[in-house]
C-alpha cells in the first residue's frame, strides 16, 4: 500500500514538474516573440536558401532538401522543425538566374508556423566569383492555441491578458525578404534580410503579432591541408533582429569531398557536433547534436537535427558516376 502511494505521489510530482517546465517556456517564448523569432538551425551551410533567396542556382544543381530539427529534447513545448527546399539555376532573364522554393514548419510551444516562400537570383560575375542578388515572396500563416491548462484545471496562460488572444487564433501574413550570396573558388559570403515588410497580424480586437526585420551574415572558406584529400572548412554565421544577436563558430574537416565532420560553438548557447556524407551519385545525408551550455541545460538533452539531400545535373547529362565537387 505504502508503495502505491508512493509511486502516486512520483507520478504527480513529475505532472507538477512538466507542467512547471511548460510555464516556464511559455513565458520564454513569450521573452523570444519581442527578439529573435526565426528558427535556430545548425547545418546552416545546408540550409542556406531558407534564409538567403540568393543562394538559389548557385550549385548549378537542381537541388532537393529536407531537414528536421528537434530541440531541447525532453523539454515539454521545446520547438520541432521542418524545413523543405528545392532550387535550380534556369536561364529565364539572364544567362545565369535562379529559383528556388522553401517551405517551413515550425512548432513552439503554443505556436504553430506554417511559410512558404518563392526565390528569385539574379546571377552577375564580380573580380573572380559570382555574385547572386536574390528576393524571396511569401506567405506565414501562425497559429496560437492557448487553451493549455496545468494539472489542476488553471490556464497555464493568463488569457486575461487583453494583448493575447483568447483561445485559438490565427491568421496569413504576407512576406518577403532579400539576399546576397558571393561565390568564389576559395570562400563564400553571405548577407540577407527576412521579414522586410515587419508583417503583423491581428487578433481580432484582442492584439496583434509583429515580426521583426532580422538580419544574417555568414560566410567560410576552404583550406588545403598537408594531406591532399583533406581539406579544413572554417565557417561563422551571425543573425540579429537588431535587440539580440546570435552566432555560430565551426570548424569541419571533409576528406575526399565526401564525408565530413567538425565542431563548433554557439556562443552563450551550445557545443555543436556534426558530420556527414555523400554516398551516392549526388544524395547526401547529415546530422548534428548540439549540448547545451545555456541556462535550460538542466531541463533537456541537448538538440537533433537531421539532413538529407538530393543533387542531379540540370544542363548536362550524366557520362560518368557523379562525384560532386561541393557541397550544398
């Protein structure tokens, strides 16, 4: 008897306890909505058309992509997600233009994001590398459940706030951003804006939603090593939303330009862990695991993100085994 009760009483402190947590992110989310609101990735060198419209064409590929992201693991709301891109160089107003398409699916507590955006590239030679000035239009539609109610019945949300919604809400913004992207043989830079309209969204007469303008800057370059199939990359990657700001610092190795891996730091946030492959005829596969060093360190196990892609010749046909010479 004496054990029932006590595996009972386990069992609500871990409700209490789960319910804690999720208070304790909503709050947090509610802290992030007024600073950075873009998802958080890692492999940011695959992921560049999600925030760059100047990156498409920029492979001479026609390239496919899917990558999913669970962070915080273990923490209850802790954020998931999606994101699909595909982009091609095409020859429709210049000789060296391209496309692109992305599609993101973002979960965070009570918030669920749904955007879709089509980029255009305009590709010029600049000195010895090629510049691609691109612009993406799309549209976000966000959704808020705030019907979430701790163990006992209370709203874990104070719904009396007249700057939030009542219940569910929900609604479509439109979009549209810019971006940079200088390709030379030995390094690349990059320089974008999302949200350039400030979208809002209103709630009815209760509030509004507002996303500001953020701002990324990265770049990397390729370094021989003594062992000719080596090659060191050093990358960084900077976004700020003009209040807080955020960046990654990685070094990766790849050998034989097929598989790599590295390691790398974000600064005030976590220990970044990744590697990879090609394995064949252009699909690639990778994977990250960050280790957290902030303050919710206690409460999850770290961050998975996982990364596949697809690349296939768009102009010329296939006379030998592919083996491609960059990655994405």
């Amino acid at each position: 008897m004496n054990d029932k009760r006590r595996n009972i009483t386990e069992c609500k402190r871990q409700r209490i306890n789960k319910a804690i947590l999720l208070f304790f992110l909503i709050n947090f989310v509610n802290f992030v909505a007024v600073a950075q609101q873009d998802p958080q990735f890692t492999q940011n060198r695959f992921n560049q058309l999600t925030v760059n419209p100047g990156f498409a064409g920029s492979s001479g590929f026609i390239n496919f992509s899917l990558l999913n992201r669970y962070q915080w693991v273990g923490f209850p709301g802790a954020p998931v997600t999606t994101v699909f891109n595909t982009d091609a160089a095409i020859k429709l107003i210049g000789a060296n233009d391209g496309v692109g398409f992305s599609v993101i699916n973002d979960v965070i507590g009570f918030e669920k994001n749904i955007s879709i955006g089509l980029n255009y590239s305009w590709r010029t030679k600049v000195g010895n590398g090629n510049l691609g000035s691109g612009i993406s239009l799309g549209l976000m539609n966000k959704n808020l459940n705030l019907d979430m109610t701790g163990i006992d019945g209370s709203d874990l949300v104070n719904t009396t706030d007249p700057s939030l919604p009542q219940g569910k809400a929900g609604g479509v913004m439109a979009d549209m951003g810019i971006g940079f992207y200088y390709q030379h043989k030995n390094y690349e830079l990059a320089v974008s804006a999302r949200h350039l309209n400030q979208p809002t969204l209103t709630f009815d007469e209760s509030g509004s939603y507002s996303i500001r303008r953020h701002y990324y800057l990265s770049g990397s370059t390729t370094l021989q090593t003594a062992n000719e199939r080596l090659e060191a990359m050093p990358a960084f990657f900077f976004k700020t939303e003009g209040t807080t700001w955020q960046a990654d610092l990685n070094m990766n190795f790849q050998y034989d330009k097929r598989f790599w891996g590295g390691i790398g730091y974000r600064i005030g946030d976590a220990i970044l862990i990744n590697m990879g492959a090609e394995f064949w005829n252009g699909i690639k596969f990778g994977y990250s695991y960050d280790i957290s060093t902030s303050a919710l360190s206690r409460y999850n196990g770290g961050s998975h993100e996982f990364f596949f892609a697809y690349s296939v010749l768009l102009y010329k046909k296939r006379t030998h085994k592919y083996r491609s010479v960059r990655f994405l």
